[in-house]
C-alpha cells in the first residue's frame, strides 16, 4: 500500500470554486441550460486567429520573452488605456501582462499585502476575490451593499483599519450587473488616498453597460496614479477566455514587488497569446460593442421575464455586464434550490452564497454565454422552476 501523506493546508479553509460544482451537477443533468458560467458566446477576431497562425512558426513564440509582456502588445495597451480609460501611464504607472484579470489580481494582492493584513470587499464580491486574498494569508473584510448593490462608502470607511491593505471595486459588477457610479468611485479613490490605501479597480467588463450607464476608470481621477490598481481582460472583451491574456496599471512604486511575483509564478506571458491580443486590441472595442449591442436585447428579455417573479423574487437594476443577482423573498437553501432547478427544471444558476451573500437566498443568473432563443428558454424554466420549488 504506498504511503498517504496528509497535512493540513492553506486551502482547506478555501471555498471550492463553484463553478466545477455546478458543472459537475449540469453533467449530471443532460439538457440542463446552463445560466451559470461568466463567459460570452463569441470567439476572437478573426484577425487575431490569423496572427496566431501566422506567430506558430516564429522562434520568438517558443522563447522566454521580456516578463511584463511583449513591447507591440504593451504598445496597444497604454495606447487603448490612454484613449478608452483616461489613464495615461506616464503619470507614474506601469503596464503588466498576465495569464488573465485573475492572475492580475493574485499579483496585486501578494504585491501590496503582508501575512493578516486586510482588504475589504463589498459584497457580493467576485468569489476568486476572497480566495486569492485568503491563499495570501490575509483576511477579507466583507462590507454590505445597499438594497440595488451600490457602494456603502460610508460604510466602507468604517471598516478600515490599521491592518487595511485595499479596497477593491469590481465595475460593472460581477456577479450583480450593477455599474457604480463615477461619485461612489471617486469617493472610494480618495477615501484610499487619504487613508494611505490601494484602490484595487476590476474592470474586466469595462465595455459591456447598457443604455446610459458609463463605465468610469478610478485610474483616471487625478492624484489616483499612486494608489490605483486597475485590472482589465481580454476574456470577455475578446472573447478570448482560453487564451489568459489580462493585464493591469500599477503605481510605479510596486514595480519590483510585481517582478518578483510574475518571475515566479508566469516568467513572462504565453508569447503566441500576446501576438494574438495585440491583434485582437487592433480590432478594438468596437468589435465586442457589435456584440454587447446583441446582449442588451438578451439582458432585455432576461430582466423582464425575471421581474414576472415579484414579489416571491426581486431584480435590483443590472446594467452592466451580463449578470444579473436575483433575490429570493422567502426563507430557502440556496444550494438545495439550485440543485433542484438543475435536476428537476433542467436549468442551471449560480448560489451566491459563494459570492459571500451568506444570509437569504440568491442566484447569479449570467446570460453571455448563450444565443437569444437559448436564454429566453433557459430563463423560462427559471421563472417555472422558482414558482414551482419556492410555492
Ligand atoms: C470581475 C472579474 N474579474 C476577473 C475575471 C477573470 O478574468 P480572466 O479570464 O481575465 O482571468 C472575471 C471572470 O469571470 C471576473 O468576473
């Protein structure tokens, strides 16, 4: 019999990801709709495959390469963030290139904390949120939103202590749709500042808000260089999940601390990845608005046939992203609903109990994955199966 060696870790008091929970179920459950996964339903452009084919026989894709990202990629980003984020790394910022927006985050996180220091997160926040700042031995402060999901900064404020590190943002929300408004940005911006804080800014859906809601860069307030964090993806914006390319704007003074994480956990980003973003970045945002201009009818149809739930369920607004955070108005388990939608209606959401909404019943319903027709069923058997498990 070999030997089982078996200690106790850092990650046993990790939440599982969820996602692979809920997977595991939909398997389960063929024909099941899936509601569940934060991904779009779009592939790259086509020019960025094109680059990728035409990088394959390069020797320069097979080689280690410079760590914060290759120079046109680097080139394309201070270009786009300049232009579509206001922030302009020349006052004191630097450019980094990760395997993702998640990666971005575990950096910024090793890079600004020590061991039982502090970061607060309005919840819900972004569940690999909490588990990056628990694998680095820090602690997440939890501060509630308000009834439609926005900033308590006030509240914020009153959590901030000794041992806080950051606080983080996530605009438009994950899992919520909710896009903060630039007033509460900037309030938590300056409330960093004053405080000798970093504003950790996820931005990963920066193009994805409907009708009038503005998406607003916390990096491009002024004075916000020295203290700001800002996190972006070319996952949704690209379609490009699979190919782990995000990237951030860092203060200067974190440049060594940043070196010494992506050294150790990237070396430098995948080289074929990179070309096929720079090309993907050439294609410009205007590629993913063709697309969010398809997904504002979905999230139409999705917010409608949810608000037919009221009062057993209500929707805060959502409009942002491609979630949106359902409230169920009586007593019930999250997980055990969530199994039976899978089960018994054959549709699949997210409990946000694993977006840290510990106490009532919520779900994440995300609808960037699949095409209109598909959604609209998916959401049918929602509203069908809440009535009939909730009744
Ligand atoms: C808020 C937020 N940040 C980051 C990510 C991860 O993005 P990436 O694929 O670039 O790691 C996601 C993915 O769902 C997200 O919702």
């Amino acid at each position: 019999m070999p030997q089982i060696v078996k200690f106790t870790s850092r990650m046993d008091a990790i939440q599982a990801p969820i996602i692979a929970v809920i997977g595991d179920l939909i398997r389960q459950t063929p024909g099941t709709i899936s509601l569940g996964q934060g991904v779009v339903h779009y592939g790259p452009p086509p020019a960025a495959l094109k680059a990728a084919a035409g990088a394959l026989d390069q020797s320069s894709t097979h080689d280690y390469q410079a760590a914060s990202g290759q120079p046109a990629l680097l080139a394309a980003i201070e270009q786009k963030l300049r232009r579509d984020n206001g922030i302009d790394v020349a006052r004191g910022s630097r450019i980094m290139v990760t395997a993702g927006g998640n990666m971005a985050f575990v950096h910024a996180i090793l890079a600004t904390t020590g061991p039982d220091d502090e970061v607060i997160l309005p919840v819900p926040f972004y569940f690999n949120h909490e588990m990056a700042i628990q694998m680095a031995g820090c602690r997440v402060v939890p501060v509630a939103t308000d009834s439609r999901y926005q900033l308590d900064v006030d509240a914020i404020r009153a959590a901030t202590g000794p041992r806080t590190r950051a606080v983080v943002t996530i605009s438009p929300n994950n899992p919520t749709g909710a896009v903060f408004p630039e007033q509460a940005l900037r309030d938590v911006n300056t409330l960093c500042r004053d405080r000798g804080l970093y504003h950790i800014s996820d931005e990963a859906y920066e193009y994805f808000t409907y009708g009038s809601a503005p998406h607003v860069s916390p990096g491009s307030f002024p004075g916000a260089a020295g203290h700001t964090i800002s996190l972006y993806s070319l996952s949704k914006t690209y379609g490009m999940a699979g190919w782990r390319v995000g990237y951030m704007a860092y203060p200067e003074q974190l440049a060594a601390a940043m070196a010494k994480v992506q050294d150790t956990v990237l070396i430098c980003p995948t080289i074929i990845s990179q070309v096929t973003a720079a090309a993907a970045m050439e294609a410009g945002p205007a590629y993913c608005r063709q697309h969010v201009a398809t997904l504002a009818e979905v999230r139409d149809v999705v917010l409608a046939k949810l608000r037919s739930l009221e009062p057993l369920c209500s929707v805060p607004p959502a409009d942002g992203a491609f979630y949106c955070c359902l409230r169920v108005n009586v007593e019930a388990d999250p997980m055990r609903v969530a199994e039976r939608l899978i089960r018994e209606h054959k549709v699949a959401v997210i409990p946000a109990t694993a977006f840290g909404l510990t106490s009532g019943c919520y779900f994440r319903v995300a609808y960037g994955a699949l095409e209109k027709a598909t959604v609209a069923e998916g959401i049918g058997r929602l509203v069908m199966g809440l009535k009939a498990i909730l009744r």
